[in-house]
C-alpha cells in the first residue's frame, strides 16, 4: 500500500495511509501515515469498538487536509487495555512450538493440493 500511496500522490489524488507497522510504513516514505500502537491487523481500532474505529478515520480524513508536509506521521493516543499482547505477539515457546509446526504442516499441504 505504501508503494501504491506514493504513486498515488505523484499523480496528483492525496492519499493517507492508517497503520500498525511504524517502522515499515515510514520507512517507505508514505505522504501521510496515521499510526495506531495496537497489535498488527487492527490499525483502524478494536473489533466492534465503532466509535474508536470511527474517530481514527476521522484523524486519517484530518491529516489529509492538515499535514504540512511530506511524511507526515500523527501518532494516536489509543489504548488497547492491556499491554499482553506486545509479549504474545508472534511468540513461540515450549508450550506452543508443536502446535505452532502442525499448524505451519497443515498449510503447506494444504497450499500443495491446490497447486
């Protein structure tokens, strides 16, 4: 998307980009970036919290109009409740790395009988 958003923006049409991965998105050098510290695939809030997920697409449509200059990063102050998730995200330990591999097994047979 980042790639798409420069694009985008060399063509004249404004473009923002509402994101987890700080570090990527930036680095990538996107005009504007609405960046939300929640864990990755929740950039626009918290699932059936509507009003959350309603005021960071206000914040996006915001920076649209604001931004003052080229990469642009507005952090918003969300809280996710609790911190667990930084600890859990992606982690493998003793308790779960068999369950972790029969899973990783299960996909690669199943991505071998569609080929």
């Amino acid at each position: 998307m980042s790639l798409v958003a420069r694009h985008l923006e060399a063509n004249g049409i404004a473009t923002v980009i509402v994101g987890s991965a700080r570090d990527i998105v930036e680095i990538a050098g996107v005009p504007r970036f609405v960046f939300v510290d929640y864990p990755l695939g929740n950039p626009m809030g918290q699932p059936g919290k509507t009003s959350e997920q309603a005021s960071v697409l206000e914040a996006a449509l915001r920076l649209v109009e604001t931004a003052g200059a080229p990469r642009t990063t507005q952090q918003l102050d969300l809280d996710w409740g609790s911190e667990d998730w930084r600890s859990n995200y992606m982690r493998i330990g003793e308790d779960n790395a068999a369950e972790l591999a029969d899973l990783g097994r299960q996909r690669r047979e199943k991505q071998a009988r569609k080929k």
